[in-house]
C-alpha cells in the first residue's frame, strides 16, 4: 500500500483487549494514552467499540483519566456517549430467542453467560474456570432472561456446537473470539451497528471513521469503517480483512497507524 494522503478522518473506534490494552497489562501504553490526546486536541472524537457491557467500564482502571467522547459497549448493542444510564442506541436479543432457548439449555452441558447492562450472571460454575469471565459472577437461573433485557450472551462453545445453539436461539448470530467461546448478538448486530448510530448521531459517515481491533469480533467494524486498521498481534483472518495492519498493540502500533493515515504528525 502506497503511503496515503491525509484522509478526513473525523472519528477513530477503539477495541479494548488486544488493542488499546495488551492482555495483561495493568495500563494503557503512554504512547497509545498520548496518540488519544492528541486526536482530541485535532478536534477527532475518541470512541470505545468493545464486546464488554458498561458495567464493567467503570472498573476497569487502565481506561481511567482517559476522555472517550462515547461508548459501543456489547459488540454494538448498547451505545452511549457519556452516561450509561442514558443509551441513544439499545438494540437486545430477541425474546423469543431466550424462550427457545433456555429449555433447550437446561438439557446441555453448555455454560453460557448472560449479559445485561448492569449486571452479568451465568447458568453453570463451568463458565467461571474458562478465563473469561471472573469468579464473582453470580450462577443464576437462566429464566431470569425471560423478564429482563439481555443483549449479549458469552457462550463457551466449541465451533462443532454453533449450529446446534444458534438453531435454538432464532433471530441471532455467533461472532467467535477463539475455538471455545463466541459472543451470541441479534441477527442484524454487530459493531458496525453502534458504530453506524454513533456516526449518523454526530452526522458523519463511515468514510470519516477509522477502526482498529484485534479479535474476530472486530473484523466486521474494520470493513465498515473508512480506514479499518488491524493490531499487529492480531491473527491473520483479522490482519487480511483490514485496509492496514500495524504493530502490534505492546509496540505502539496505534500511534504508528495513526502517524502512517496522517492523522497525526
């Protein structure tokens, strides 16, 4: 690729894990806080694009005393731009995809978990020894989806499984982050959902947007978005849907990606 003039870029999506935080780490690299700086000080709004629900933001202290002029929380389903509590875009799961599905869940050895805006709980204590979910998640009995609003499920399936679920649970698709677990969203969600809404919101379009992730997850936002760049780190099916692939996320490859666009000097 040919090195670009500068574009109009107007917006920049961040994912979290793997991109803005390198998995394990306790803080943002300084290069990549100070690159956000500076995309606001040129007047570009800063967004977080993550497959974590808003109750988790808050807590998560690598993203504190970092301004995001708003939020794409729940792979696209729940957007906001400062205040949780006050969403300009909610889009949950279909019912009738938790009344298929529950029965048909009680009958397998399946741990999933159920993600709410506030609160997150799962239907088996296998899902607390996979990595991804903490122990203090509460199990629960799954009909409580059946009363509340969910907008993402956490399934801890192998690939062989997805048919299986996803035939229980109408009106919904997988978006895998590796071999044993998937995110389960509405049919017509995904990032580039909320990141269509948060751009028709400040009336920009998807040409004045670039993205940047590192999961499978994020592959749809980096073909959605006008500049769609990939963390070095990333696996090669990511690397080959983007327009760019950077360094990786432990090597400042934002700020590099970032300086290769001319959005920044």
């Amino acid at each position: 690729m040919a090195t670009p003039t500068r574009p109009d870029i107007r917006a920049a999506f961040f994912d979290i894990d793997g991109t803005l935080l390198p998995f394990g780490a306790q803080q943002i690299p300084a290069d990549t806080r100070a690159a956000l700086a500076a995309l606001r000080r040129q007047g570009v709004g800063v967004y977080i694009a993550t497959g974590r629900p808003p109750v988790h933001l808050p807590a998560l202290k690598p993203l504190q005393g970092v301004e995001f002029d708003g939020f794409v929380t729940m792979n696209g389903q729940y957007c906001y731009d400062r205040n949780p509590a006050e969403p300009f875009y909610r889009r949950p799961l279909p019912p009738d995809a938790m009344q298929t599905l529950i029965p048909w869940l009680a009958g397998t050895p399946l741990a999933v978990a159920f993600v709410e805006t506030d609160f997150v709980y799962v239907n088996d204590p296998a899902a607390l020894d996979t990595g991804f979910c903490g122990p203090e998640l509460p199990v629960l009995d799954p009909a409580r989806a059946l009363t509340r609003e969910t907008y993402q499920l956490s399934a801890f399936i192998p690939p062989e499984w997805e048919a299986e679920f996803l035939a229980h649970c109408p009106g919904c698709k997988a978006v895998r982050w590796n071999r044993d677990f998937a995110d389960i969203l509405p049919a017509d969600g995904g990032k580039p959902a909320g990141l269509a809404r948060t751009l028709a919101r400040r009336a920009l379009q998807a040409g004045q947007a670039i993205a940047f992730g590192d999961g499978d997850n994020d592959i749809s936002m980096l073909q959605y978005a006008g500049i769609g760049v990939a963390m070095g780190n990333a696996d090669a099916k990511v690397r080959a849907a983007a327009d760019y692939v950077t360094a990786a996320d432990t090597e400042g490859g934002i700020a590099a990606a970032l300086r290769y666009f001319h959005i920044l000097p």
